[in-house]
C-alpha cells in the first residue's frame, strides 16, 4: 500500500492528494505533525529538507509533489490522464506546473512566513514584494486561461492550480479585474477531489497566519 507522509492543511500536500483522488488510488495518509513524530521522522530522513508531501512505495521514496504526480501518472494511471501521453504536450503542462509552484505558490507563501515571523506586524516591504510578484502572476494567468480549455478533467496543471490560488487568493485577492482567473479558481474548489482537501482542511483554519477569510 502506497503512504503519503503530509498535512491536511498543507498546500503541497493538497497537491499530490488531488492526483490521488482524481484517480481513486489506494493509500494510507501518514500525518505529520507533532502528535506522530514517526512520520516526522521519515520525513526528515528521506526529504532532503524535511519537507512534505512525501511518498512510499515499498523501498522507493519520491518527494516533491510534481515528481510524485508524475510517479503516479507512471505507475497507477487511471481515467485522469496527469499528464498528456503527447511528451510535446506533456512539456507544456510541465511548464505551467512551474508557473504555479514558482510564482504563486512561493510568494504566498512568503507572505504567510512573514506573518508568522512577525505576526499582526509583518513587514511592509516584504508583503510587498510577494504582492507584486502575485499581481503579476495573476495577469499572466488570467490571460493565459483564454487558450486554456478549462474542463473537468484533473492534470498536473490543476493539482499545481488549485491550492496554490485556493491559499494565494486568502493571502492577497484576485482582483476584479481577472475574472476569468477568478472564475476558474472557483471552479477547481468545485471539482470533486479539490473540494475533499477543502474539506478536509476546514478544521485548520486558524492556523492560516495571515487570518483566514470567511469565505470558501
Ligand atoms: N518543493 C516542495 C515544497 C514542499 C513544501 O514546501 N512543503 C511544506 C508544506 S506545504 C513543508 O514541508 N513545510 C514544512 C517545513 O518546511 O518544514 C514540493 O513541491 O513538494
């Protein structure tokens, strides 16, 4: 049986648990947190920087999200191709998986590690500049969708897409004037295996160092 070392609350976790349950893989999820410090410990001894999401398989441990969709894409492939069988096409949504690790994902999360640096006080120019970079990457991406067929299906592209603008929109808001982004992110928390880690995460809202908003 697969194990997934991981939090319910974690954005990165969420990633890979997407993938999981778009393809209805089996598996066992591994909680790390303090109350199970076994896991912990694996985490620790098989990240190189204790990270998680981590996978295991029998004597074969992947981390990073993107590696372990891919790993799943590989091995337990099921009615949600992950990734185009096309590699030309599968480059493309390599790519953008990228564009939502790199230039959303890591900003958010700048801005929530500095509210948890500095909480109620964070500092200015810090938050500023993961906004700038967000605002950016929204434009990008709101232009994007245009030649993006956004459906029902599940790839790389929206287990990278949706929590990283599911928590980036809590951390700093899409503004109006990308509806389009705005309205795919409101359907990827729609879609089935997106809503469950939704779901899931409920109970860890407060954690959210920034303040979680009342919405979603
Ligand atoms: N590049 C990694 C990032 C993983 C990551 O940042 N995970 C966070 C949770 S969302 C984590 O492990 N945080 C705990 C820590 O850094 O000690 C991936 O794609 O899996």
């Amino acid at each position: 049986m697969l194990q997934l070392y991981g939090h319910p609350f974690s954005s990165y976790t969420w990633k890979a648990l997407i993938a999981f349950y778009a393809n209805e893989i089996p598996f066992e999820f591994r909680m790390v947190d303090p109350d199970h410090p076994e896991n912990s410990q694996k985490v620790a001894d098989h990240s190189p920087l204790g990270k998680f999401p981590l996978l295991e398989d029998g004597d074969r441990w992947v981390f990073e999200a993107t590696s372990i969709i891919d790993y799943l894409a590989l091995h337990f492939p099921g009615a949600s191709g992950l990734l185009p069988s096309d590699p030309d096409a599968a480059v493309t949504t390599r790519m953008i998986d990228r564009v939502f690790d790199n230039y959303v994902m890591t900003p958010m999360t700048d801005i929530v590690a500095e509210h948890m640096r500095s909480p109620g006080m964070p500092d200015p120019a810090t938050e500023g500049r993961a906004r700038a970079v967000l605002d950016r990457s929204y434009v990008w991406l709101d232009r994007w969708l245009e030649g993006y067929s956004a459906g029902d299906s599940v790839t790389l592209i929206e287990c990278a897409a949706a929590p990283s603008l599911f928590y980036a929109d809590w951390a700093f808001p899409i503004p109006s004037s990308c509806e389009r982004l705005r309205q795919w992110r409101a359907h990827l928390l729609s879609l089935a295996p997106v809503a469950r880690c939704v779901d899931d995460a409920r109970p860890y809202r407060a954690w959210f160092p920034p303040g979680a908003p009342d919405r979603d």
